[in-house]
C-alpha cells in the first residue's frame, strides 16, 4: 500500500548520521525546556520557589512521620503486628499498581493524541517507533512522578523501623524503577488499543460489556468470599481475621506489586536470596516491556494516530446514524441532549445555559479531566462503602469520631484536589478569547459568578452523598450527621471560592492546557492553601466534640472552635473571590 510505503521511506531518511539518536535528542530537548521553565519560574517568583520547597519539605518530613507512627502502632500489637505488616504492604502496593495503570491510560491517551507537540512530531522525519518511545517516557514521568513523592517517605518509614542495612535504600530506589516501568507500558498500549479501535461498534460493545461484567462481578466476588466468624475471639481477632481474608487478591503471585513488594519486605528482613529472585522477575519484565514491545508498535501507532485524529466524535456518529435512519434529510447539528435538560431547568436564563453548555462540552472533550474526576471519586466511594464492614466493631466514641473525622480529611483532599486542577483553570481556559466574554452584555462579572455556582453545586452533590453515607454506615444520629453535612457544605463553598478567586486573580491566558495551568504560581498556592485550610478546619471541628464519654467539652470552647472554624473559611474563601469580582472589572482584555 502507499501508506506502508510512505511510512518506510519516511522511517529511513529519519535515521541518524553520525549524531544523536532521534530519541536522544527529543529527550534533550524536553530536559533542557523543563530546565528553563524552572528557572524562568525561580526568576519571576521567587516566593514561589519557597512555598514549593517548604511544602515538599514539610510534607515529605510529616509523611516519614505519620508512616513510622502508623508502623510503630501496628507493631505494638503483640504477636499479630508482624502478620498486619505484610498484608498491608501488598494491599497498598496492589492499589498503587491498579492507580499507575489508570493515570498511564488517561495520561498516555491525551500524550499521545490528544496533544499538538505529538501531531506535530508525527508530520517529521521521525521513526514512529522513536516518537512512541518518547512519548511513553514523557506520560510515565508524569504519570509516576506523584506515585514517587507518596512511596519515598513510606520506604524510607518502613526500612527505618525493620532497621534495615544502608543498602535498603539504594535497593528501593532501583525497584521502584523497574516496578513504574511496567504499568507505563501496559498504560500506553491500552491507550493506542483504544485510539485504533474506538470507532468499532463490536469494541466499544465489548468494552461496556468488560465493564458491566466488572462492575457485577467484583461486588458479587466480595460478598461470597468466606468470612470466618468466631463469636467466642475478641473482636480485635475477628478483625484481623476479616481483612486479612478480604486482601488475599493482592498476593497473587502474577501481580507486579507481589514482586515489588515481596523485594521490599524480603530485604528488610535480610533475605536477600529471595529478594534477589524476585527483583530478577521484575528486571526481566521491565526489559521485555520497556525496550522490545516499544520498538514493535511504530506502525500501530502511526495506524492509531490516524484513525484517532481522521476521525469525529464516536456519540456524534450514533447521533447521526440515528438522525439518518428518522429522517430522510437530517439537520447537521441536533439539538442535544443537555440542552433540552438545561431548557427544562426553571429559573436559568440563557446566557447561563449557554455557560455552562461550553464549559461541559470542554470538559467532556478533554478525556484526562473527566477519567481522572471519576477516578478519583470512585476509589473514594469505594473507601465510605466499604466503612461499615468494620465500624461495626468500633464501639469506643474515640474510634468512631476518629474514623469520621478522617473521612472528612479524605473527602475534603479528594475536592481540593478536584478544585486545584479543574476549577481553577477554568477562567484560563477562556484563552485568548476572553476580550469576547468581557464584550457580552453578561460581563466577566457574571462568568466568574457562573463559574462558581455551577462548580459548588456540582461539588455539593458529591460530597454531600458521600458524607451522608459514610456517617449512616456509622450510625450517627441526626445531631451528629448535620454537624458533618453542614461542615462539609462550608468547606465546599470555600475550596471552590479560592480555587475560582485564586484562577481569576492569576490567569494564564497563554496556555491551553489545564495541567500546566495549575502549575504555575497560582495554582500551587491554591493547592497550599487548600491543604493547610483542610488541616486547620478538621483540628478545630474536632475540638468541638466530645472524644471520651466522661469529657464534654465546654460551650465557650465549641463556640469559639466554630466561630475560628467560620473565620478562616471566609478569609480563605470569602476574600479571593471577592478580590477576584474587583480585578475582572479593570481587566484589559
């Protein structure tokens, strides 16, 4: 065929002579603009670069912290602590795995063919197999990089408390390597299997079916596992016999977290037979993976880049065969869905329908943002369905306060991390046409305004559900479940009040691309603020209860936990938002 000569004929003339590989130079020249970006944002700002480092710092000393904490009170447990460790480990180990996977996936898809650097390279002479090696590395970094500042801390927590030899440490660095290896590759195939192949009825049937399946199976596996019940064992015993039956998929022999986490654990313990065969089955897989498969897919990807940007969007092709087989001359663009959803809302006038019509469209379009928002959401449904299978044995209150007030944590990270890279940018991401939106009767005024309602409301309903349920799985009263919901709603309104003050005080109308929007100044002082904000709300909420049945803790001190609690959340979300209403009225556009 032309293509296939085209393509070989394309593939020899990219060859090097004499110089740098393709592969090297790309990466050269990745390494030297991620080079200038850090010192072009050390020169701009310079309190940047301090908060940055200060909170990397302070996190990474308070993450060895809580790790070596957490490790020492398991090992108190006496006789069992040692038999929680292992478990523990490969479940962690198991899920990380199973995250790496999924941000590969998205992160490599939107890498790959979603991104003008990748369009552009595949119009050069460049072997398409370099240009996939390339991209491959570029989407694991950025896929892996936040699943390294997680495990540093702990591999460092757990060699220090097994008191492990020095060359633990160095030994870690070397298997964690190998170990993101592997699910980068396996992420970035799935992401050509999936461009080459989306426009197939029998694949996407295939899909949803994989995913019903799925969806069916795993809850249906889950209740009809055995679960031993001993009513005459203490119920710390029943306890662990509970968890330990439920984590047994994570040691399954053929997972790449089993080999990675049985390493880690055999060296600690001085087993280093075993660990080195372990680590041999890691190194060889990441050899086949990570060199061979690569260089066999230049083809299937040029194939897949092809079919992903000749083609249009795979609903609108249902919508129109749909239009096609009603009616013999189908308008070219249907009234959609949404829309007939958001006319029949009372009380939305139109250029508000209209807002939020774009900015759902552009989010729908953009297939990192939403893959990333259900993730992060769905693992954090699955963690409140799954409190009841052990609140039941929680019968001291300062258990079941402290299992409530971590998931206020848990839920109150999972928005502020949802706020910090969606909402944020989404003043940014108006670009260049932003002149546009401030020549509108509407004004940039009511955008913002817009943008936040709709943003908190959205919010509101997640949360919300999530905390309603996680709080009727640990039975509280009515009391008790109005205080979490209406702390919940307070710190919702105020995330999403500093992410939208914070993104219009400190716009970036240059760049299109929400992940290195929120990289700048202000999205890392959005991000700062929302953590330090979350930690100082849940220590104040959680002075106001009363953690032990004999302490009650007094009126002046609930009321002035509240009114500091109320205080803060307007200074950190009351304040930038209005600031931000004051700056879109003398903004030039």
């Amino acid at each position: 065929m032309s293509t296939d000569a085209s393509t070989a004929s394309l593939n020899a003339s990219s060859d090097s002579e004499g110089g740098h590989s393709p592969l090297q130079l790309l990466m050269g020249v990745g390494l030297r603009s991620l080079w200038r970006r850090l010192l072009s944002v050390r020169q701009q700002s310079p309190l940047l670069t301090l908060l940055v480092a200060g909170f990397l710092g302070g996190y990474l000393w308070m993450s060895f912290r809580l790790f070596g904490s957490a490790l020492h009170f398991i090992h108190r447990f006496p006789g069992v602590g040692s038999l929680l460790t292992e478990p523990l480990m490969y479940l962690l180990f198991a899920f990380l795995f199973i995250l790496l996977l999924l941000s590969n996936l998205v992160i490599g898809f939107t890498n790959l063919f979603k991104n003008r650097e990748a369009a552009f390279l595949l119009t050069q002479p460049i072997r398409f197999e370099v240009l996939f090696q390339w991209k491959l590395l570029e989407s694991s970094i950025l896929a892996s990089w936040a699943f390294l500042l997680l495990i540093a801390p702990m591999m460092a927590a757990f060699g220090h408390a097994k008191h492990a030899a020095w060359h633990f440490y160095p030994m870690s660095i070397g298997v964690i390597a190998l170990f993101i290896v592997l699910p980068g590759v396996a992420g970035c195939f799935g992401a050509v299997l999936i461009a080459r192949f989306m426009d197939r009825r029998g694949f996407q049937i295939l899909c949803l079916l994989g995913l019903a399946a799925l969806c069916v199976a795993g809850p249906l596996w889950y209740h009809s596992s055995p679960v031993s019940e001993d009513p005459g064992a203490g119920r710390m015993v029943a306890l662990m016999e509970r968890m330990l039956q439920r984590t047994g998929f994570a040691q399954f022999p053929l997972l790449p977290s089993y080999w990675l986490t049985s390493v880690v654990i055999q060296w600690a313990e001085g087993a280093l037979a075993a660990a080195g065969f372990f680590m041999l089955v890691l190194l060889s897989n990441a050899l086949f993976l990570g060199v061979v498969v690569p260089r066999q897919l230049g083809a299937f990807f040029y194939r897949a880049a092809a079919e992903s940007h000749g083609r249009g969007g795979v609903f609108w092709q249902w919508r129109r065969a749909r239009a096609m087989s009603e009616q013999a001359e189908p308008t070219l663009y249907p009234v959609s869905t949404a829309e007939r959803l958001l006319a029949a809302i009372p009380g939305l006038d139109g250029d508000i329908r209209a807002l939020i019509l774009k900015d759902g469209r552009m989010f729908w379009r953009d297939t990192t943002q939403w893959a990333q928002t259900l993730m992060l959401f769905g693992l954090l449904a699955v963690y409140v369905f799954n409190i009841r299978y052990f609140s039941e044995t929680l019968t001291n209150p300062f258990w079941i306060y402290m299992v409530a007030f971590l998931n206020l944590g848990a839920c109150s990270l999972n928005l502020a991390t949802l706020t910090t890279r969606f909402v944020f940018p989404q003043f940014s991401l108006e670009g260049k046409r932003i002149w546009i939106v401030g020549m509108t009767p509407s004004g940039l005024g009511r955008v913002v305004r817009i943008k936040y309602w709709v943003a908190t409301s959205l919010s509101l309903a997640l949360t919300m559900s999530l905390i309603l349920l996680s709080c009727l799985f640990l039975g509280f009263d009515w009391r008790q479940t109005g205080f979490f919901c209406v702390a919940t709603a307070v710190m919702t309104f105020t995330l999403n009040g500093m992410a939208v003050g914070l993104g219009t005080l400190y716009p970036n109308f240059q760049e299109d691309n929400p992940s290195k929007i929120v990289s700048g100044f202000g999205g890392t002082l959005c991000l700062v603020l929302s953590f330090l904000y979350i930690l100082v709300s849940v220590v104040l909420l959680g002075m106001t209860v009363s953690w032990h049945a004999s302490l009650t803790p007094s009126i002046q001190r609930v009321l002035g936990c509240v009114a500091g609690f109320l205080a803060v959340s307007w200074i950190l979300g009351g304040i930038p938002l209005r600031l931000a209403l004051k700056r879109v009225l003398t903004l030039e556009v």
